[in-house]
DNA sequence: ATGTTC
C-alpha cells in the first residue's frame, strides 16, 4: 500500500481521511513496513467498510490486516442500532467464532521430547483433520439446538471438560441470545456429525513450548514459564458457519434496497440491526459462536485423554478467544456510553485490567490474546490494555497474515518438502493434505513477530510470551 | 474458512 494516502499519526497508526461516501476515517495500525506491504484492496475495503450506515468512530485494521471478503481480515467496525447501525456476515467472516484456545500441560520440553513421536501420532489418531471430516458424535435434531444454545457449557453437561473450563473462555462457554431456529436446515445438516474436528486450512492443534517471556508479571498470573509445554487449539464452526454466512449472504444482498441501504460493494451485503432480517442473523450467529466453543472444548476432551494415555497428565485452561464475531459491548465513545455492536473479523477481542466481563481471575491484568503462528514460526500470548479501549474498541491482531495466496504457495513448496524441513528443526507435523501443508508453509505467512511487536508498540495488546511449535496436527 | 462451484 502506498502511505501517501494516509497521514501518520504515530510509528505504528496511520489514519485514512474520510471521502466521498466514507462517514468516518480509516484507522490502520502497523509498523512503516507492515503498512506498506499490505495490499491496496485493505485500503480499498477499509474505506467501503467506513462508509456503511451507522458506523462508529472508525473502520479498523490490525497490524495483520489482508484482504478479505467484503471486509479485510484483522477489521474492526462498530455501529450504533440507534443511529441505523447494520450487521454484516462478510464483517464476521464465513468461519464464524473461528478462535484459538491454549491450555497448560504442567510439563516441560524434555518430556515431550521423550514421546514426540507418539504423542504427534497419538494427537492425528484421535483427533479428526482435514476437509469434511467427522467426529464420533452424532446429533439429532434436539441435541443440535442444544449445543447450538449451549456452546462449551453444554458439551461440559454432556461429559466433554470440566465445569471449570468455562469460566476460561468469553461468555463463560456460552453465547447468549443464539437462536438455533434462525440456523437453517441445511447448516444443521452440514454439521450432524462434524463436532469435535478441526478443518483445514490454517486449523491447527499444536503443542508448544514457552521461548520468551516478555512480561514477567503478567506471564505469573496467566501461569507462564520459560519451558513450560502448551497445547493450543485453532478453529471454529465448521460446516455450520459457512452454511450461516452463506444463508445470510444471500438474503442481506435481496434486502438491502428494502432496508434502504446501497452496497458499495456486494460483498458488504448487511441489514440494520433494528430489523427482522438483523436480529434473525444474530441469532444465528451466536449459535455459530456456541457451535465453535462447543468444538473446541471436544476437541480439548480429546487432546486431554491423548495427554492422558501419553504422559499422565490432564491439561489446564488457560484461555478461548473467537477472533471472527459481531457482539454486544458497552464503550465509552467521546465521554458518553454507548452499547455498541462490534465486528471484529480476525481480529481478537482484548480487555485490559479492570474489565467487568473478566474473570476475577483474570481481571487485575486483563484478557490473555492468544495469537497463532505459523506452524514453523512462533506463536505468542499477549495482554489487553486498558488504552485498546479507546485505540480500537478493544482489540487486537489475530494472526500473522498471509503473504502469499494459497495458490501461490502451493507452486512454490512442495507438502512433503515442507514437512521434512520442519522434522529437521525438530517440529513434527501430521497432516492429511500435502497440499494444505505447502499452502501453509511458514514462508507464505507475515512475520508473526513483526505483527505482534507492532501490536505492542500500539498499545493495542501488551506481549507476554513466545510460543514455539513442538507438534502440529494441521488440517 | 468451506461437502475447495449452484
């Protein structure tokens, strides 16, 4: 991208002046050379999302911004119901409540290290991978809106964790105000026997080790040590999301005119959040959510006995962060609160200390930011801050960012060659697609350290800690 | 991301 369209307002915020139809600025974050390496379509797209009805304050991107659909990836858009505010599925994301959870082992490197091998081929064993996989489970019609109103708390009830978990993860492992009869018939379907599987594309499960501690104090609260092993778990809703996002898609473009809206782009496709077709999408949305949460928390029940039979051990939560949502948040916007409905569309939700949604627990240092790497990079933990609040509602970057499209990667790796150069490194990777492994060759991703450091220097979230890959079971 | 094209 070239700066020369925006105005630097600090090393690492650039700001984007309203034209023609924009309502508000565009606000990026990044370093001079992440902002300049991110594709004209951010701005483009940034400036379409800024000029939706209803919209507050700015349109956002994160440090790890791309192009998107509709919507750059690592956006951030709020918007007042009493202004006209809207609703978008391409401002969720089609993978609805994709996110990341990280759970401690208590063990460290040199354990792992005695059983890599068969605890990477134990982790592939149990847990299902890949494009269209399934899982053990199966869900009649009455188990399906239970889970989809329920999300991890009911697949705790149903044996998957412990009640302890919830408290660990947003909402408390449950999404409120899902509808499970706004989610049509064909989503449902599509999700009958996919519960507790991972996907493909940039799904993971990983085991990984504590490299850095960059924060020493707020590493103590959230249980870090150097050396210490971590499992983190990346995915979301499966089938049933993108069934949603591709429901609403349909009917949000047929309604716009009705609604009065004229789409810059129809990708953008949204209705106001005072209207039927609003509310219907947020309903269903929010059973999305309950369905991501619900598939995480199996497949840590299925992580848990992998570690179990392996090492004699029983994994702890640490944290669940969704990176692809629309929720309901009090902000203070120009001294006056307001209830907002924030997109953030791969990017996390990240409270600094004092936040009343916190658990006590976690509330004197702030929310933990759980970012994922790449399988051959890093990973890192980071920290809300309190100022997040007013530099972007209270977020963060999810991610490194792709680099390379899909297709571009694929001609220049080969799966096997990639999988073979991190067995050398000491990274064991199990995965079912060889194309998938060289679509997702750490050299098709951003510098994850530059986003996160980036991310820092912003103000946006505070790092932490640096996670580097052991294993890593990829879709 | 995705029964990788309705």
């Amino acid at each position: 991208m070239d700066t020369q369209h925006l105005t630097q307002v600090t090393d690492t915020q650039w700001r984007l002046a309203p034209q023609g139809p924009m309502r508000v600025p565009g606000i990026l974050f990044g370093s001079q050379a992440l902002i300049r390496d991110m594709d004209d379509k951010v701005r483009e797209q940034l400036a379409n999302v800024a000029s939706l009805p209803g919209i507050v304050q700015a349109a956002y991107a994160m440090p790890d911004a791309h192009w998107g659909y509709g919507f750059p990836i690592g956006g951030v858009a709020a918007f007042d119901p009493e202004e006209g505010g809207v609703v978008s599925g391409g401002g969720v994301g089609f993978d609805i409540s994709c996110g990341v959870r990280t759970l401690h082992t208590g063990l460290d490197r040199a354990a792992i290290l005695a059983v890599q091998q068969e605890l990477a081929d134990a982790l592939y064993y149990r847990v299902p991978v890949g494009l269209g996989s399934t899982g053990g489970i199966r869900l009649d019609d009455r188990e399906m809106d239970a889970m989809l109103a329920g999300g991890a708390r009911w697949a705790v009830s149903r044996g998957f964790g412990r009640p302890e978990d919830l408290g660990r993860i947003e909402e408390g492992g449950r999404m409120a105000g899902a509808d499970p009869k706004q989610v049509s018939d064909q989503a449902k379907r599509r999700q009958r026997d996919e519960m507790g599987t991972l996907g493909s594309g940039n799904h993971y499960l990983e085991v990984q080790e504590v490299t850095r501690i960059h924060d020493d104090a707020i590493a103590a609260a959230f249980g870090l040590e150097l050396g210490a092993v971590l499992v983190s778990i990346h995915c979301g809703s499966r089938g049933l999301g993108h069934q949603i996002g591709t429901d609403y898609l349909k009917r949000m473009v047929l309604a716009a005119s009705q609604h009065g809206i004229r789409l810059p782009d129809r990708e953008l496709a949204c209705a106001p959040l005072n209207s039927d077709l609003g509310r219907a999408y947020l309903g269903a949305m929010r059973a999305g959510i309950n369905c991501a949460l619900a598939n995480r928390q199996i497949i840590t029940h299925l992580a848990r006995q992998v570690f179990r039979e392996v090492l004699g051990v029983d994994p702890t939560l640490l944290y669940d962060v969704s990176h692809n949502t629309c929720k309901l948040e009090e902000h203070v916007v120009e001294g006056r609160r307001r209830q907002l409905y924030i997109h953030r569309k791969g990017a996390t939700r990240a409270f600094g200390p004092g936040h009343p949604d916190l658990p006590e627990s976690l509330r004197a240092v702030g929310q933990p930011v759980l970012i994922g790497g790449t399988m051959g990079t890093a990973s890192y933990i980071l920290a809300g801050t309190v100022q997040s609040q007013e530099l972007a509602f209270n977020s963060a970057c999810h991610g490194a960012g792709r680099a390379l499209s899909r297709h571009a990667a694929t001609r220049r790796w080969q799966g096997r060659a990639v999988q073979n150069e991190l067995a050398q490194r000491g990274i064991l990777v199990r995965s079912p697609s060889p194309r998938g492994m060289a679509e997702e060759a750490p050299g098709a991703y951003k510098d994850v350290s530059e986003v996160v450091a980036a991310t820092d220097r912003a103000g946006l979230a505070r790092l932490v800690a640096r996670l580097e890959p052991l294993v890593c079971i990829k879709g």
